[in-house]
C-alpha cells in the first residue's frame, strides 16, 4: 500500500509528531510511506524519520530560506477551507488552502491519513477520487469547542474511516456525530520500546512529562508533593515540558519552599532516558484524549500514578496492578497514591514490572498491524459496488455545494469549487517546496555515563571504516586550540555494528565545553549528533572522593542539535546542596571533596566588584558534610552587584575552595536550580538578594533593585 500522512507540522516537537511518525516507521517496513507537512520550520526535524519514509513540506516558513514564503500575499490572507473554530487556524491562510488541495488533489496513494481535525476537513472536502479517506483525531470530541463540532459534523461524514486513540471517544463520536457509513474505530497511539534498559527502581524521583497547561494540572502535582515531602523528604519531583504556566508553577514552588525538591525541567527529546532516572511517574491532567506520557513511562519500567480521567488513563491502567488510579483534582488522593508507592519497595518493583509487561500492547508493530487490517479491509469494501456508490454520493454532494460541504447557517459561494485542473497545475508549482527529506547522515552517539565520571559513546552511522578501520572519537574544547585541546578516542566494533569509545574518568578533560566529532580512517572529522544520553548513574551522584579531585563529564545537546561534552576536573572541590532561605539568612548545606575539613573552617561571600570586599560565615561539619549560613542583609547593605561564595576548609591556611553544584546530570543549572529571593531596606533603597548559579555552575549571591514578583517567607 502506498499511504500518505498529511500533519501540520511534522519538523517541530509534540504527541501527534511522535505518535505518528512511530506508526509510519513502523508501517514503512512493509509499505509506501510519506509523511506530507504543511509548515516546514527548521531544516531537520525534531523525530528522525525512517530512512524509508519519505518526509516533504508544502509551505516554507524558514526566514533565512530561500523559499520563505512567510511575506507572500496569499500567505497574509485568512484561509477558507480550514475550519474557522479550528485551535490552529490562525497560521492557516489561502496559501496553505491552495497548496493543500493542489496536493490532495494530485495525490497518488491507496491512503490518506488526517492528524488533526483541520487537515481532515481538508481530506474530506478535496481528496481526488481513489484513496481511502482517513481522519485521526489525536483529542477528543468533548475538548472540541461547539462550533468546531458543527464544523465537523457537516464534514466528516465524507470520511471513510474516523479513528480516535480511545474506545470511550470512539463511543462518544458514534453516539455525538452522526457518522453514517464512517467507519469509526478507537486505535491507541504506538510508543515504541525505549533505547535504553528500563529504571531499576532505585532513585528516589517522580518524574512528570508534558505541557506546563492547565489541563496537566501541575499545580495540583506540587500541591501533593507539598504533602509528600512532608512524610518522605528524601523523595524528589522532576517536571519536564515547556509552556505558558511555567512561571506560575515556580512561583507556587517558591511559596510553599518546594525549591530543593520540585524542579522544572524544561522540554527532554528524547524523553526515555528521563523516565529511567525515576522510579514513578505521575500524570494528574483533569483530561487525556490518549496519556501518551503514561505509555512512555511503563515502557522504561515505572509504574504511573494517575489521576483517572477522561479518557485514557483507565484504559491504559491497570489500577493497583501496573499503576494506580487517583481522583481527578484531588491533591490528597494524588499524594496518597505516590506514598503507597514511595513507602512500599515491593509493591513499587511488583507494579514496575508488571507496567513494563503490560504496556507491550502499544508497540508500533501491534498498532501498525490494526491499521494495515484496518486498511485492507476498508479498501477491499471500497471496491465493491456499495462503497463506491457512497463515494460517488459524497462526491456529487460535494459538487453540489460547489466542491465543499457547508456548516449550518453558511452559503455557498460562486468561487468555493475547485477546478481540477487548477489544482493539477497549482501541485506542480507546489512541488518546488516539497522536495523529499533524505534522512540526515550525520552520525549519532548515544552516550552512558558512569557514577566514578567516565563515558561510553556509542557511535552509529559513522561511513565507511577504511582499509584499516580507523576510526576515532574526538572530543575537541570550544574556543581553544583544536590541536593542543583534543582528545582522541579510538572507536572500537561493536556486535551490532557500531562503534564504541570509551572516555574512563582516569583521563583528565580540562574544564569546559567539548564538541565531539567522529573522524574515519584520517578523513575529516564529522560532527556527532546526539543520540540517547543514558545518565542516570549521575542523578544522584555521591563519589568518594578518595582520588583527590571530582572528575565530571556531563553529555548534552546543543541549541544547533549536535553533540557536546561539558566538563569541570577540580581538586579539591565543595559541592553545594540544599539551601534553605528563612528569617532573611541563606543556609548553605554541602560536601566538600579532596580536602579535611578542619574546626578553623569559614565561608566567604566576595563581592565579585571588589575582591577586597568579604564577608565571613561560620561553618559547621560532620566529616565531609558542612553548613553555614549568609544573612542577605549583609549583602544587600553594600548595594546591587553578585556576591561569589567560597569555603575555606582549614582555615586561613589552607586552599580557597569556589562553591558549585556539579554532581548531577544537569549540564546547566542556573534555569532548572532557582530560588525566591529576600527583600531588604537598605539605604540603597529596597533592594532583593537570592542565590543562583553562575554559568560555570558556580553558587553565587545576586543583589539587585527589587522588581515585582515572589518574595521568600
């Protein structure tokens, strides 16, 4: 079969992007597979599609592109055939409305598959006659607003089949809709098995994913954690997602001084290797059309507390078996479900495994094989007389209405048809910007970190070995001489075919940004794109400290997508902890390694402008563990300007150690770190302090004019 898949997007990053570019990999093993954008806004996209799935744009939204086609006058007029109530109409216009139907119209497939209710409108009104009309509806039918579902309901029934991700939205299309003839069925969302081994139930995180919306709920997660950590507060929270609530979340952070034990993470691609470094996963939206983040967590081994929502979570849940399901918008019941799981080791390992079991019926090959039957079946009733003679009463309804179906209470308009051959020649105009994506042949490196700071990097796609099979890995500091700082790495065959390096924390990497680059038989060496960074080993990180300096190597992606090493090699070292601010004082909690402390240890807080500026801040300690306090009055009484903290362990005779965080996964800390701040009345005027984390991971103190805001108790 040849099918087509026609997203709004498919370069950016999103449920509906992964989802279905999981089922075309999966169905490009057997078939024709395309993936057919409207937008296209970067030059590669965020998934990688199989090589065998052909990937193409419609409309060219890259400002520094030579076919940007932003400034076009038919991009600056409001689209006609996209539904108005439609949540993404507003970056549709008539461009994309001709674009589109030249496509659909010129379309050669046996399938054509909608993913979002404004390309199925597309799909229904303007599909040339043969290919079997598939809409997905990736929310469900309730979320929808009134109006776009009487925009919908005058359009999808010239659909052939309707599928939703849940046999309840299915019931409730079926039941709502009036679909006569719609083939309507519920296939959930593929998530593929992670690349990686599944968490071994030994951190002591909650790890929630997704967008920072008020449907997510959030703010009821960390309202529960508030209760949480009460009871464990050895325990953590970790939220990765990105969104217009984040600064409303960290405020309700701030307020109930959740700051050392809920962290905002920002957006994670991929998001498996964050699922492995917990041990639960929560989900408390008031809403979930599929829960495509609960899928993802069973599959790395966690078991997912829930809030049990419409629609998908009971579906997907096994309550008490694989999960447990909470009430929605309860933040008692929603701590009371992560405790039985934090307080029961067990029953936490018993659910864990039986949610890595269980969610195996969401594998890409099991839902690919429902939707190739699907498929087949549909076609092969297409062929008969019945389902022609529906598809010709679709068509010569569309005609009638002059080539699209009107909404209640619309007219038709003399120029709303669309004359074939118009749209014939308008896609060959269009094929200009539609040129096939070849996959990028950039090689990869998925990278596992260990907790004494060495790194194995697996390399895939790296060309052709040579004669001899050199190959090496070589890791070269930004902004340094390429040929006095690069360490070379030699790239070893590996049983599936891929070559390993390995960087063991004995070899000493100067402190810095590292690019890594592949380089085969002397040739030139290729920049590494990042794979999966496996770094749990680093979350909770506590090395002895024994060598007498803290190696650590921290792989990430950066903002152009490709592969980079930051490291810090510092003897001795003081690793900052937990910091609580209360009654206008900072108490710093850490661990100081490669050096005693002694009973003649200080802190010091230098004024970064005047070095000569210092104030000092007793210490106390047990072994390795120190603690002192810093009122911000102090601070705040020489005006605005950072304030750079350091230990000294013995004393004045000893070695000024700088405090920093380092020991984690976290390649930079000062957005995902952060703290309220303290207001002070000073002769300066009201100022505010607060600790922060420089861009070398350094704790430092900042004093600046006071600006509206959280304030700490």
């Amino acid at each position: 079969m040849h099918i087509s898949f026609l997203i709004h997007n498919a370069y950016g990053i999103g449920g509906t992007i992964r989802t279905t570019y999981n089922l075309a990999n999966t169905l490009a093993q057997q078939h024709d597979v395309e993936i057919v954008s409207v937008f296209r806004h970067r030059d590669e996209p965020v998934f990688a599609p199989d090589p065998r799935v052909r990937l193409s744009h419609l409309v060219d939204t890259r400002k520094d592109s030579p076919g940007y086609e932003g400034e076009d006058p038919e991009y600056l007029r409001p689209a006609r055939t996209f539904p108005s109530a439609e949540g993404r109409y507003d970056q549709y216009n008539a461009l994309t409305d001709r674009r589109i139907a030249a496509h659909l119209a010129a379309l050669d497939a046996d399938v054509v598959v909608g993913t979002r209710p404004g390309l199925n409108v597309h799909i229904a009104r303007q599909t040339a006659r043969g290919p079997l009309r598939v809409g997905q509806e990736h929310l469900t039918l309730d979320s929808h607003s009134k109006e776009l579902r009487r925009q919908l309901r005058s359009v999808y029934p010239r659909l052939d089949v309707l599928t939703t991700t849940t046999e309840a939205d299915a019931r409730a299309y079926r039941r709502k809709m009036r679909l006569p003839g719609v083939h309507v069925q519920a296939l959930p969302n593929p998530v593929p098995a992670p690349g990686i081994e599944p968490a071994d139930g030994t951190h002591k995180w909650v790890v929630a994913a997704g967008r920072l919306a008020p449907v997510k709920r959030y703010d009821l997660l960390i309202r529960a954690f508030d209760k949480v950590r009460r009871e464990r507060p050895d325990w953590r929270l970790r939220i990765y997602g990105s969104g217009k609530q984040k600064e409303k979340l960290r405020a309700l952070i701030d307020e109930l001084g959740l700051y050392n034990h809920v962290f905002l993470m920002g957006p994670a691609h991929p998001i498996e290797p964050e699922w492995a470094k917990g041990s639960i996963a929560a989900v408390t939206s008031s809403l979930e059309s599929f829960g495509m983040t609960i899928v993802e967590a069973m599959r790395c081994g966690l078991p997912v507390v829930a809030t049990d929502c419409p629609h998908g979570p009971g579906e997907i849940i096994d309550n008490g078996v694989d999960g447990r399901l909470v009430e929605v918008g309860n933040p008692d019941a929603i701590a009371g479900g992560l405790l039985e799981l934090i307080n029961d080791d067990s029953l936490r390992h018993r659910m864990a495994d039986a949610a890595l079991q269980d969610s195996e019926r969401f594998d890409p090959a099991r839902i690919a094989e429902r939707y190739e039957v699907m498929f087949s079946g549909m076609l092969t009733r297409g062929s008969s007389l019945g389902g022609r003679m529906r598809g010709s009463l679709h068509r010569t309804r569309g005609a009638l209405l002059g080539g699209r179906v009107r909404g209640a209470g619309s007219r038709a308009r003399p120029d709303e048809g669309i004359d074939r051959m118009t749209a014939l020649a308008a896609s060959h105009e269009a094929s200009h910007t539609g040129d096939d994506h070849q996959a990028s042949t950039a090689p990869r490196a998925d990278c596992v970190a260990d907790s004494a700071g060495g790194l194995t990097f697996d390399v895939t796609d790296p060309g052709e070995t040579g004669p001899q099979g050199a190959a090496h890995l070589l890791l070269r500091r930004r902004d340094a001489d390429p040929a006095e700082d690069c360490v070379r790495l030699p790239l070893s065959p590996s049983a599936d075919g891929s070559l390993l390096a390995a960087l063991p924390s004995t070899v000493e990497l100067a402190e810095g940004r590292w690019n890594a680059y592949a380089q085969i038989a002397g040739g030139e060496p290729r920049r590494l794109m990042p794979g999966v960074n496996d770094l749990r080993s680093l979350v909770d990180r506590a090395p002895s400290g024994s060598r007498g300096h803290i190696a650590v190597r921290i792989p990430y992606a950066t903002k152009q997508g490709n592969l980079s090493v930051r490291s810090w090699l510092r003897a001795p070292h003081a690793e900052a902890g937990e910091i609580e601010l209360a009654d206008g004082a900072m108490t710093v909690h850490g661990r100081v390694y490669g050096t005693p402390l002694t009973g003649a240890a200080y802190a010091e807080a230098v004024r970064r402008a005047e070095p000569g500026h210092v104030h000092r801040a007793d210490v106390t300690s047990e072994g390795p563990e120190f603690t002192f306090a810093m009122r911000h009055t102090l601070l705040a009484d020489s005006g605005p300007g950072p304030w750079d903290l350091w230990l000294l362990p013995a004393g004045e005779s000893g070695p000024r150690v700088r405090l920093a965080r380092l020991l984690d996964d976290v390649p930079d800390k000062k957005a995902i770190f952060t703290y309220p701040v303290v207001r002070c009345e000073t002769e300066h005027g009201v100022l505010e302090a607060g600790p922060y984390y420089t861009l070398d991971n350094d704790l430092s103190v900042r004093v600046r004019e006071a600006r509206s805001g959280p304030q700490s108790p």
